[in-house]
C-alpha cells in the first residue's frame, strides 16, 4: 500500500510539472510520443543463491513524454510508459516464460547537442515502475500450463503453490543515446538495469537466496512537437 502511494504520489508531481512548464515555458517546452522494442532479461539466482541462466524475450513500450529545458543544451524528461518486460528459462525438461506488464515513469536528465541539421541526444536517470499483469507458462513436452502473476510483497505459506508471485514495484536507471531530426523525429537505443529485487519474500522457503532483477534493452521512434 506504501509502495502504491508513492506511485501516484510521483505520478501527480510529474502531471503539475508538465502543466507549469507548458504555461511557464512556452515555446521551449516539448512534448513526445514513442514506442519501440525491447529485448529483454531477468537477472536471477535461485533460491541456493547460484545464478539462473535466462533467454532474452522480445517486448515493446510505448507512451509519452515532455522536455523541459533546464540549461542551455539540458532538458529535464519524464514521461509515462506502458512496457513490457520478463525473460525465458530453459531447463532440463520444460522451459518458463515469463512476461511482465509494467506502467513507468522515467526521470531522466537530457543532453540535445547540434549535429548536422539535428541534434545527438544523451540522457539518464532513474525509472519507476509499476507492475499491472503478466502471465507465467511453464511448457514441457506435449503439457503447457499458464498461470496469471499475483502482485504481493509476501507470500505465506499457505498461499497457492501454482501461481506466480512478483513484486509490484521496481525502480532502476535509464540510460539512452540517440538522434532527432529537424522535423521532430528521433530514434533512440536504450538501456535498462533494475535496482530492487521483484521477487517477494517467501515464508514457504527456508534459508531462500533468490534475487530477480529486470536488465534490458531496446530501440525507440518517436515525434516531438
């Protein structure tokens, strides 16, 4: 519940500070749309604490964001984006594949240099985001079982062995590099490494040393206006 306040805590901050800088900075100020690919992974241990080796699964983003000048070539870009993230584990007798529904909010500090009739872009900073759904299917041989992810910080030992827990809160670092042109539209490479651990703690486990952690990439093409 905690963690859900600040959420939409933040969520209002950004929505004053896109209203104050439209009236503020008129004529400065932009505003984009894009979308993209990402590929990405979950950097994990199991619970003995010995790293998973995970397959990189293919997702997409898409969403909004405003550029705020805050010094000659820096800008300040949060935006708001519904991603999709997870990962593909591949053991001795069936396969899991996870995906991930999130909302986030990026926060990143801008760098806009000239460079032909555009400008080079540079930009990082933290990200916030919010699981909304995801599935879980485990196949093995001719048997393929998918179950809905369960949002929770704790799972006691009573809860359902089946179903698959994740925590709803992330937060990590945005790194990106890329090029807008003249006519407003820009490509991006991004980067992603999550902070938090997004698996919960779990009361059924004794001694557990498991870690899940969302890494990723991906490539963005958007319009500022």
């Amino acid at each position: 519940m905690k963690m859900k306040l600040i959420f939409l805590v933040v969520i209002g901050m950004l929505t004053a500070s896109m209203a104050t800088a439209q009236s503020t900075e008129k004529g400065k100020t932009t505003f984009g749309l894009l979308g993209g690919l990402n590929l990405q992974n979950l950097n994990a241990k199991d619970a003995s604490g010995d790293k998973m080796e995970n397959d990189l699964i293919p997702g997409f983003h898409v969403g909004v964001n405003v550029q705020i000048p805050i010094a000659p070539e820096f800008y300040f870009q949060p935006g708001l984006l519904f991603s999709t993230k997870g990962a593909k584990h591949t053991g001795d007798s069936f396969t899991t594949t996870t995906n991930i529904s999130y909302i986030e909010m990026p926060l990143n500090l801008v760098y806009k240099a000239m460079l032909g009739r555009g400008y080079v872009m540079l930009g990082f900073g933290p990200y916030l985001g919010y699981g909304i759904g995801g599935k879980v299917k485990v196949e093995g041989g001719p048997v393929t079982i998918e179950n809905d992810i369960e949002f929770k910080n704790v799972v006691e030992p009573d809860d359902d062995m089946l179903t698959p827990y994740y925590k709803a809160f992330d937060m990590g670092a945005n790194i990106f590099a890329g090029y807008e042109m003249a006519n407003g539209i820009f490509v991006q490479l991004n980067s992603q490494f999550g902070f938090l651990k997004i698996n919960p703690e779990d009361k059924r486990i004794a001694d557990n040393k498991s870690s899940i952690k969302n890494v990723g990439f991906g490539l963005s093409l958007g319009y500022r206006f």
